[in-house]
C-alpha cells in the first residue's frame, strides 16, 4: 500500500523541519514548503492526502491556501497557529480546516491529530453512492457537488460532508455529539460551537432566500436535522 502524502507549509524553519522529520519517521511520505507559493506548487505535485498549514505565511494566509487546495481536490487540512482566540478557530473551520492546533504544541499531539483526521472517510461507499434531490438541490456524492438551481454551490469539504449526513436520512434528528462522530469521528473540545459554524455556512450557501423555511433545521437543546422542501 503506498504511504500517505502529506505536505507541510510553515515559514518558521524550525518547525517545519521538526514536524517533516517527525511525520517522516511515522511512515508518511512529506514534503514542506516555506510558503504559499513554494505550497502550492508541492500541493500540485504531490497532490497531498493531509495539508499541515501554518495560519500566518509570508505571502498570504493559512485560510485562503485552505480554500485553494479544497477547492481543487477536497484534501484534508490541519491549521497551526500561535493564536488562541476561539474567533481565530472559528475562523479556520470556516474556511475548511478539519482540524486547528495551536503553538507550542508536542509531536504527539500532532501525530495524534492526523492520524485521527486521517481516519476519516471522504470516499462514499458504493451503496452509498446515490445521488440525493431535494426540488432544485441536488447532491452528488461521487462527483463531492451540490447544485442549487443549475448551479454549484462552492461547499468545503467537511460542509459537503455534514450536509450529505443529514440529508441522507431526512428528518432524523441528530444530536450534536452523533454529527461530530459521524463526520469528524472524533470529538473537539467546544465541539457544540464547531457544528454550529459548519451548518451556519452551510445554510448560507444552500438557502439563499431567508424568508423560506430552512431545510437545516434547529431542534432545540437537541441538534439539527435536514427536512426537505415541498
């Protein structure tokens, strides 16, 4: 079986270096970059299964090479940063990352961190693999496209991910806790807030007309659950 690629992006020398050589002795095949330019270039041709990528970088920000790289091939991204703010994190899973450190951090800690984001499954199985219609949405799971009215609809992975787990069994009510373990399979600390920010981008993106009733609905002290319009 071939090693997982993984690609690390981060102008601090140091840590960068640590981090490949850590990841290395793990088994991943890495390559790093010292930048965004230098990034995606590796990114196009190692065509990553895991980006590690640094918030702050010399040429621009760790959340617009997020949504680049997701973008073109959905790939998984853990963000490090040395800010604390729950906004800064927020932030960050807004724009894609499945999961977001901050510095200083252990070599533990990250092995552990990608080796649960690797866990994760972005590859439906075959009998999984029907596309859902809900009036003029439409969502394909093999293609990873949602189209709203003839026209895609630009999701992060982890909101097509959250988005086909409840559209997939309509009018299920999920608790917050049974979303995290299906999506993320592994919980965060203020994981509640995390769910919130996913499903909030992802209403925005998928229920344009805010005088309509939301097929993402709220059930409150509970979670959420999909409930297709008529």
């Amino acid at each position: 079986m071939a090693p997982v690629k993984i690609l690390v992006v981060d102008d601090d020398p140091a840590i960068r270096n640590l981090i490949h050589r850590f990841l290395s002795q793990q088994g991943y095949q890495v390559e790093s970059g010292v930048d965004g330019q230098t990034g995606m270039e590796l990114f196009e041709q190692l065509n990553p299964d895991l980006v590690v990528l640094d918030v702050n970088l010399p040429d621009t920000t760790g959340y617009k090479l997020c949504q680049e790289m997701q973008r073109r091939t959905g790939v998984f991204v853990l963000m490090l940063t040395s800010r604390t703010d729950e906004a800064d994190k927020m932030k960050g899973f807004a724009e894609g990352a499945d999961d977001y450190i901050t510095k200083p951090f252990s070599l533990v800690e990250i092995g552990a961190r990608v080796a649960a984001i690797l866990k994760r499954k972005r590859i439906v199985t075959p009998a999984e693999q029907q596309t859902l219609t809900f009036g003029k949405l439409l969502i394909d799971p093999v293609r990873r496209e949602v189209i709203l009215a003839s026209q895609i609809v630009a999701l992060t992975a982890l909101e097509f991910d959250l988005l086909y787990c409840l559209a997939s069994k309509p009018g299920r009510v999920w608790r917050r806790s049974e979303l995290l373990h299906e999506v993320w399979d592994y919980e965060y600390v203020g994981a509640d807030r995390v769910v919130d920010v996913h499903i909030g981008q992802i209403r925005r993106k998928i229920e344009p007309d805010t005088t309509q009733i939301s097929m993402i609905q709220t059930v409150r002290g509970v979670g959420y659950k999909f409930e297709p319009t008529t």
